[in-house]
C-alpha cells in the first residue's frame, strides 16, 4: 500500500517539471508552426516521434541555435511566474506586416499566500494527453487558415510583467493584426500552470 502511494507521488509535477513541460511544448508547436505554414522549405525540417505524434523539427541550424539561446531565459521566467504569453508571428518579409499570430497565454496557478505553487494534484499522464491534444490541434489549423501567398519570416515576443529584465530583452510594440479573426484552441493545464492557445490570422 504504501509502495503505491509513493509512486503516484510521483507521477504529479513539480514547477520545475512543469515548466519543463511548457518549454518543451513550445519548443515543438514553434517548429510545427514554421513547418505547417512554410516559412521554410519542407527539407529544412526532419520528422521525429514525440508524444506519440509525428512532429517536425527545424534542422537549419540558426534557427536551432535562435530556440536554443532563448529557452534557459523562458524557463527562468516561467518559473518566477513572469510570463503573461508567448506570441509568435508570421509576418511579410517585405512589408513587415503581421498576417498570423500565434498565442501561448499562460495563467499560474497561486497559493493563498500569492506565491506560485510548487507541486502538482495532476497525473503526468493526464497532462501530456492534454498536450498531444493541442499539438494535433495546431497541426490540424492548415484546414482553415488562409494560404500564406508571400514570404513570411516570424517574430518571437515574450510579454511579461513589468519588473523582469534580461539580457538581449528589450521593449517592442505588440503585434497586432488588422481585421484579425481570433480562434481558441485546447488548453492544458499542469495544475501549477495553464496555457491557452489561440490563433489570429488576417480576414481576407
């Protein structure tokens, strides 16, 4: 009995395993985003199993490098609870224009004393079916999206409460898209911390 209730102890996160969780979450709806849109050349990425689903990988190794320098100074945010989103951007490279915006809102969950929790009430099984839930979501957008008819690059902002700083951070504008349509998709939740995602694109 009391071997049993160990190992269900463990099966719940902690923040920092949530946080894991989130990042890597993010790590791949980014390059599923990258690769479902063609911002690059279908060659430039490589498939790789992940949650039971087929996910697409950048192997352009600027963007490996751009993901990578910028995941350690997400994790420290979210683990301070700075966070408020994630926004990533397809834009026209030549008019610099926003044509899709994807949004990762993330809401932690606080103690009574204000502090974000630090251990989970939720099965990690549960959370990643929830995830898996998500990423299918995302792939699945291309059904209604409008065709991206130009080259597109993206832009990545980070919005968070207004005492974090860091280095190579700095204060931008926040994308907007006229005429946007706003379509929610699932949320997962680690029971320390919820995401909502939600893509805008441009109505014709």
């Amino acid at each position: 009995m009391a071997t049993g209730a160990a190992q269900e102890v463990q099966n719940f996160v902690t923040l920092k395993g949530s946080v894991e969780l989130i990042v890597d979450f993010f790590n791949y709806s980014l390059n599923s985003i990258l690769y479902q849109r063609g911002v690059f050349p279908e060659e430039s990425f490589v498939p790789t199993q992940h949650y039971g689903l087929t996910m697409y990988m950048s192997k352009m190794p600027e963007i490996q490098k751009y993901i990578e320098e910028i995941l350690p100074t997400l994790k420290q945010w979210l683990s301070e609870g700075k966070i408020k989103k994630l926004v990533l951007a397809l834009c026209d490279v030549n008019s610099k224009e926003p044509l899709e915006c994807w949004e990762f809102r993330i809401i932690p969950e606080e103690t009574a004393t204000g502090e974000i929790k630090q251990q989970g009430d939720k099965p990690l099984k549960e959370i990643q079916q929830e995830i898996r839930n998500v990423l299918r979501q995302i792939t699945a957008c291309v059904t209604f999206l409008p065709l991206l008819d130009c080259v597109c690059s993206f832009d990545l902002q980070v919005h968070t409460k207004k005492d974090t700083g860091g280095d190579g951070w700095g204060e931008v504008q926040p994308l907007t898209i006229q005429n946007a349509q706003e379509v929610q998709l699932r949320s997962f939740s680690t029971s320390i911390q919820t995401v909502h995602t939600f893509v805008s694109y441009k109505s014709s």
